[in-house]
C-alpha cells in the first residue's frame, strides 16, 4: 500500500464545504463542552467518558440521519443525573443549552446533503426559534431557582403554566417569525 491509495481513502472528504465542517465542529465541540462541564460540577472529570462522547458525537456527526445522536444525547444527560447533586446550580444552564446545541447541528445536518451548502435565510431561522428556545430554558431555570429558594414544593400547576406560556411564547414567535407563503414545517 502506497500512500497515493490513502490519499485516495480521503477524496470525498475534500469536497465537503466549510460550512459543514463548522457544523460538526460546533456540534462535536458542545458534547464535549457538556461532558467537561458536567464534570466541573462533580469535582472531577472521567477522561474515558469524554472520550466515549467525543468519538460517538463524532460519529454521529458523519451520519446524522442515524440513532448515534440519540446515544450521544443519553449518555450525557445520564452522566449529569448520575454524577450532580444540585438541581439550582448555574452551570445546569449552559450544559442544557450544549446538549441544544448538539441536537440542532445534528437535526440541521440530517435534512441536508453532505455537500449541500444551508442558505442563510435558513440559517438565521433556525438561529432566531434557537434564540426563543434559549430564553425559555433560561426561564424555565430561573422558575426552579426562585422555587427552589423559597423552600417551596414544585407545584405541578404552576410548572404547567410556565410550560404553556413558554409555549405559546414561541408559538407566537414563529408564527411571527415565518416569511409569507413559508411552509409549516420551514
């Protein structure tokens, strides 16, 4: 084997534009970013773990349309429960907001070819419902926060309500949001 034949193995990678590479940067880069976190908050880190995460989300990167993004979003999300004592801390925040991070580059690259380059318009769509759905996690932390400091019990109805509302917010957003004659879906 010459190294002419290992060029040749990495070919189809070349014609793959930047664009999408950022993405599987970006999307590799917040499950690792999740992981080291959720390790801050425990007080240590698992060097095998992170590795696991970067290697699956990696794969998951390659084929998006798989259930290897699944795997990925489990293990992570099983990590925190497992290894996190503190519901309130802040750092719970920017983990969720990773592991969205995660799920919209993998959701993003799965309903475009590998060589497809995304309009912008797509992009900032995607970026502004993205922008909504941060803002309603942030308030959905800050509800568990102020009833987490008044001692209160998690009241059912009033976590309901929240829901709703953080809901019908985006709702109203994309609605808003969506471009005449755009369809339901875009």
């Amino acid at each position: 084997m010459n190294l002419a034949e290992v060029e040749h193995w990495f070919d189809p990678l070349r014609t793959i534009p930047a664009q999408r590479w950022g993405l599987i940067a970006v999307t590799v880069a917040a499950a690792v970013v999740a992981v080291t976190l959720t390790g801050v908050v425990a007080g240590h880190s698992n060097t095998v773990l992170l590795i696991v995460v970067f290697l699956t989300a990696l794969a998951a990167s390659a084929r998006p349309d798989l259930h290897t993004a699944l795997l990925v979003e489990t293990i992570v999300v099983w990590h925190w429960f497992v290894v996190t004592d503190d519901p309130v801390t802040p750092l719970a925040v920017p983990m969720a907001l990773c592991v969205f991070v995660f799920h919209v580059g993998i959701a993003l690259m799965a309903v475009a070819p590998t060589r497809a380059i995304i309009d912008r318009t797509i992009i900032r769509r995607w970026s502004v419902r993205s922008g909504y759905v941060v803002v309603a996690t942030v308030a959905a932390w800050l509800l568990v926060v102020v009833l987490d400091g008044r001692r209160a019990p998690g009241s059912v109805a009033l976590t309901f309500v929240a829901f709703v509302t953080l809901t019908g917010l985006v709702l109203a957003a994309r609605l808003h949001s969506a471009p005449a004659g755009a369809d339901a879906d875009g």
